[in-house]
C-alpha cells in the first residue's frame, strides 16, 4: 500500500512539473516572438531608411518594406512569377497584389492603360513608374517608394531600389500612373 501511495504521489508530482515547464515554455516562447518580431521590424526599418536617404520615421508601411526585403536580390527572369526568378511587371503585380491587394496582370505598357497618369511632383508611395527603354514603346516598370527611390525588377542585378536621378533613369523615364480605382 505504501509502495502504491508511493507511485501515485510521484505520478501526480511528475504531471504537474511537466504542466509547468510547458506552461513556462510556451510563455517564453510567444515572447521570444514578439521581441523577435519587433526587432526584425526595427531592423527593416533602419534599413530602408538609409536606403533611401530618409528619417526612420518616414518608413510607416513595414508590409511594403519587409515585403521588399524579402524579395530584394531575387534575379530577374523574363516570364518569371517566383523568388527563383521574376520580370518587372510580374514583381510590380506581386507586391500589388500582397500589399494593396489590387489586382493588376499583363504588359508595363498594359499596366500603364490601366493608369491614370501621375506627375512626378505628386508622387505618392506606391504609385507606378514606367519607363521607354526599348524604343518608343514603354517596356519597364518599378513601383515608387520615396525620396526620389523607386523599387524594381532589373535584367541585371534583379529586385532592387534604384533613384529616378541617375542618367539611366532619367533618360529613358516615361510617365507615372496610378490605378484607376
């Protein structure tokens, strides 16, 4: 009987140790995440501030920017749609389709009859760039963040965040768009 009362108090010691180290466990891990969560939030946030050459309290859409990091350095690949590869318009259509969840498919220069045309003085975070690199017909795109900076798909160094004033840019820039709503 001793030996049984025995057996029985270690069981019920060995439950209520094992409720408790799980209980302790889950708790620090939910707090690793959010400490984890917020400094990644913190890191996207430095980065892309220096990126593009503003104060950190200028980068408000952490989606927009993590989405960015995400995919920034992916290769470009003609008819791509994925992180092994992806053209211009297919990234544009990504993110507008992860952040903004609009819907947008097709061509820049499609993308563009799907626009209503934008200024660059009145450039808003998001609007869309199109660019004439292959003669007169518009046959690039890059999404506009700010401060001038814009992100893209490139033939050569894929998703990256390059200035509307370098010569490249400048010479071939078209037209700004925003989606007609």
């Amino acid at each position: 009987m001793c030996t049984l009362k025995r057996t029985f108090q270690f069981i019920c010691v060995s439950i209520l140790l094992s409720t408790a180290v799980s209980t302790s466990s889950c708790r620090t891990s939910k707090e690793t995440t959010t400490n984890t969560s917020v400094s990644k939030s913190e890191k996207v946030i430095g980065k892309y501030a220096t990126l593009l050459n503003v104060d950190k309290s200028k980068i408000e859409n952490i989606k927009l920017y993590s989405f960015i990091d995400e995919w920034y350095g992916v290769p470009y690949k003609y008819g791509g749609k994925n992180k092994s590869g992806i053209d211009c318009s297919n990234f544009t259509a990504t993110l507008y389709s992860s952040i903004y969840k609009k819907s947008i498919s097709g061509s820049s220069s499609s993308i563009f009859e799907q626009c209503k045309t934008v200024s660059k003085s009145n450039l808003e975070e998001g609007d869309l760039l199109f660019f004439k690199i292959d003669g007169d017909k518009i046959s690039h795109i890059g999404v506009y963040l700010q401060n001038n900076k814009f992100v893209h798909a490139t033939t050569k160094k894929g998703v990256m965040i390059d200035d509307l004033d370098e010569a490249y840019y400048k010479k071939y820039y078209y037209k700004a768009g925003r989606l007609k709503q």
